[in-house]
C-alpha cells in the first residue's frame, strides 16, 4: 500500500511538472508571438513612411525641376497609400484627436498638392508641398511623444 502510495505521489508529481513546464512553454511562445506582431506591425510603419518619404522626395525633385505632372503623379500614390496606411492600421494611438488632426492636415495638403499641380501652379504646389512636409515633421513629433 505505501508503494502505490509513492507511486502516485510520483506519478503526480512528474504530471504537475510537466504541466507547469507546458504552461512556461506555451507563455514563452504567446511573448514570442506578441513580440513578432509587434515587429512585424513596426516594420510595416517602417515600409508605409519609407514609401510616403520617397514619394515626398520624388516630389521636391520634380518641383525643382517644374515638372508638375510628375509631382500630381507621386501625390497621388502618396494620398493612396496614406488612405490604405490608415485603414490597416488600428491602434488606440490612431484614434487620438492630435493623431487624426495631423492626419487630416496630411490628406488636406497632398490633395491642395495635387490640385495646384493640376492647375499648373509651381507656387501654389510649392506651398502646398511645404504645408504637406510640415504635416510630417508635426506628426511625427506627435508619435516621438505622445503628450504634447
């Protein structure tokens, strides 16, 4: 009798263990889990700012050059591609009036952007070009420190 006695007591024993190894397990791969979505979520920020930079810089190219309908061209990829950004995402940070507010500055001056390129106005497209850019910088600086 204090064989089986001992034997279970074992046999429960290894069980909790092995259990308690599970869940330190499991734990450890939900972490991995939740930091991979969290690169993974980074990184795509990363590729959407990369490519509304290089839009913008494509932008001040052509506008240096006077070449508007390049510059119409690449603030419509840029409008595009804020519009799909912003429906992708979905954080509590988005929904912040701050955020929305530099984001409704960002799509109000890439459309006054195309519409002075479209209008053939290399100074209003400046102007709105310099509005679109300050839109970034305010935005970002936002995203750096949230409480202001």
């Amino acid at each position: 009798m204090k064989r089986f006695a001992w034997l279970l007591t074992l046999a429960l024993t290894v069980t909790a263990v092995a259990v308690v190894a599970a869940d330190k397990e499991k734990k450890k791969s939900t972490d991995k889990t939740k930091e991979s979505e969290a690169t993974q979520k980074e990184a795509d920020s990363d590729r959407w700012m990369h490519v509304k930079l290089d839009a913008a810089q494509h932008i001040f190219a052509d506008l240096t050059h006077g070449d508007l309908e390049a510059v119409r061209k690449q603030a419509q990829k840029m409008l595009v591609v804020n519009i799909l950004e912003n429906w992708l995402k979905s954080n509590e940070f988005t929904k912040k009036s701050a955020y929305q507010g530099q984001l409704n500055a960002f799509e109000f001056a890439n459309k006054e952007l195309i519409r002075q390129a479209e209008d053939d106005n290399l100074d209003g497209a400046l102007d709105a070009w310099v509005k679109l850019s300050r839109s970034c910088v305010e935005c970002h600086k936002l995203i750096r420190d949230p409480s202001k």
